[in-house]
C-alpha cells in the first residue's frame, strides 16, 4: 500500500479521510502534516486547505484483511481466532473456531463470498494485485484433493466412453485444480466452457470427434 495525500478543512478531517481510505485507525498509520490551514486577516481562516501525507505501518495489507474478516466473523461466527501469514505475494487467513461449517456453507460458497468481499477491500487501497486465501479446518486443501479425484474419474470416463464429459460449474480456482489434474494426459484435452465467474469444464477424448453442442 502506498501513501496518499489528503486535502481537507483541517488536519483532523484529512486524517480522518485517511483512516476511512486505508480502514484503519489513526495509530496504524503513519501521518505527516504538509499543510496547515492558513489563518487570513485578523485572525479569520484563510482560503488554504489543511494538506497531510498518510503512509500504512508495517504490512498494512494484512492488517487490513485480518481486520475485515474479524468484523465480518463477529458478525457470523464470534469467538472465531484469525491466524494470519504470508506466502510469497498471497495473504493467507486461517480461522479456528467451534463453527467452521458455517464459514464454509453449502460447497464452500460462504467462504468464497467471504474471501471475495476482503479481496476487494484490500485490493482497493494496494498498489499491486494481492490474493487474500480465507480457509477454515483446512478446508481448502480437502477441497482441491477431492477436486483432483474428480478429475482423474472423469477423465478416465471421457477416455472409456471415448465422448467428451462436462462437471458442474466451478470457480477460477476449482477450475484450475482441474486443468491442472489432467494436464499431463495426453489422451484427453480440457476447456473451460459458459460465461462470468463459474464456469463448467469439458473433458475431451483426444480421438472424439466433438460437436460444439455436445457435453451441454
């Protein structure tokens, strides 16, 4: 995250303005006044804005995604425990607490729509792209190996029948578990298939003949 400056009627309502763009409190922020409000004759304040420069401490990115899901999790889950680290460039937020299947929801979409909401918090104020992982009870690798399984069963199923197969829609990340899966199979082909954020996979037997219809 970067550093902005602010203009405002005083200096307390540009570090307010701050505190609002980064979500975070005047103390995680490191502020410098460039401007003060100008005073004009006899004392009457002047045309001048107040003018500051506001710069997040410390890794301002995880603090921030730690402290969305924190709100969000008070809201769902309290007494839920936040467990932050770093791989690379990816956030990753781990939570331990006595609820995780309503974190998770029906085919892990709570987590999701959780993970979603605190990527585009972060992402807003950060200069670079930066994927916030939201996982519970190491849900998402269950998920990913259940997924490869999946995989590996319907790619054999589309090389026995020898006619292309079609999952049900998946999210980016589930979809690339399974190209991944099947990649080194040089029997068969993978192509994402439908339009917006899920989308189905179509497995293909290399030697099928496939109709652009066919597997809906």
């Amino acid at each position: 995250m970067s550093s902005i400056e602010i203009e405002a009627k005083t200096t307390q309502e540009a570090i307010k303005k701050a505190c609002e763009h980064f979500q975070m409190s005047q103390e995680e922020l490191d502020i410098e006044v460039l401007e003060s409000r100008s005073a004009g004759i006899f004392g009457i304040a002047g045309n001048r804005k107040a003018k500051i420069k506001a710069t997040p401490k410390g890794d301002a990115s995880m603090v921030l995604a730690q402290k969305t899901l924190t709100k969000i999790l008070s809201l769902i889950s309290p007494n839920t425990e936040v467990f932050t680290e770093k791989r690379g460039d990816d956030i990753i937020l781990n939570c331990k607490g006595n609820n995780p299947g309503i974190l998770i929801g029906s085919q892990g979409k709570t987590l999701e729509a959780i993970e979603f909401i605190i990527n585009k918090a972060v992402n807003r104020v950060s200069e670079k792209k930066i994927r916030v992982i939201v996982d519970t009870e190491n849900y998402r690798k269950r998920r990913e190996e259940s997924l490869k399984r999946l995989a590996l069963s319907m790619g054999e199923k589309a090389k026995k029948t020898g006619k292309p197969v079609i999952t049900n829609p998946m999210n980016p990340h589930e979809r690339r578990t399974v190209h991944l899966a099947l990649k080194a199979d040089q029997a068969i082909q993978t192509k994402s298939k439908g339009e917006g954020l899920y989308k189905k996979i179509l497995i293909i037997p290399n030697a099928a003949r496939v109709d652009e219809k066919q597997g809906e």
